[in-house]
C-alpha cells in the first residue's frame, strides 16, 4: 500500500486507521484524519508555505474542498472545519488519497 511509504510512524499509523475507517464506513474520521496529517506536513515543513508567488497559497488552496475546508490562522491552516455532517465514500477518498501522495511526495 503506498499509505506504507510515509516515513513518520505516527503519520502512518494515523492514514492506516483512516484507510480503515474507510472501510467500516467512517468517513468523517477519515477526512478529520487526512486533514490533520496533511496540517502536520505543513507544520514540519513550513518552507512549504513560504517564499513568495502562488505556490505558497496554493498548498491550503489545493486541499479539497469537497465537505470540509482548512481552519487558517495567520495565514496558516490549524484545523480542519466541516461544511457538512454527511460525508459520502468518494469524498473522503478523495481526502485520503490527497494526504498520503502529499505525505509522500514531500517525504514525511
């Protein structure tokens, strides 16, 4: 699986329960799962969201916004917010694939 090729134990262990939440049908805890690793890689590698030009922004603007949105404070995303309480399985797919070919392709 490539959830298998994150780095950081924590972060791993964290996308496999939501893979597994994607299974039993808990799609809310996968997205609030997906969210919160994909702010982490924002928190552990703040250069990616410095520097001037669009690439900055474009990191909290690529985040799907499909049923939940980034929090931001100080221009910096610090929490997932839900738009809405039913979350059906394509959306949070998307959410979970979104944050482990980020985790990856950034190596945490």
């Amino acid at each position: 699986m490539k959830v298998d090729r994150i780095q950081d134990e924590q972060l791993r262990t964290s996308l496999k329960a939501a893979h597994a939440s994607l299974r039993a049908g808990d799609h809310r805890d996968v997205v609030q799962r997906a969210g919160d690793a994909y702010i982490e890689l924002l928190r552990r590698k703040p250069e990616l969201l410095e520097g001037d030009g669009p690439m900055p922004r474009m990191r909290i603007f690529m985040f799907p916004r499909l049923c939940a949105h980034l929090e931001l404070q100080d221009g910096k995303p610090v929490a997932v917010a839900f738009d809405r309480e039913t979350i059906g399985f394509p959306e949070a797919c998307t959410y979970y694939e979104f944050a482990v070919d980020n985790l990856v392709r950034d190596g945490l």
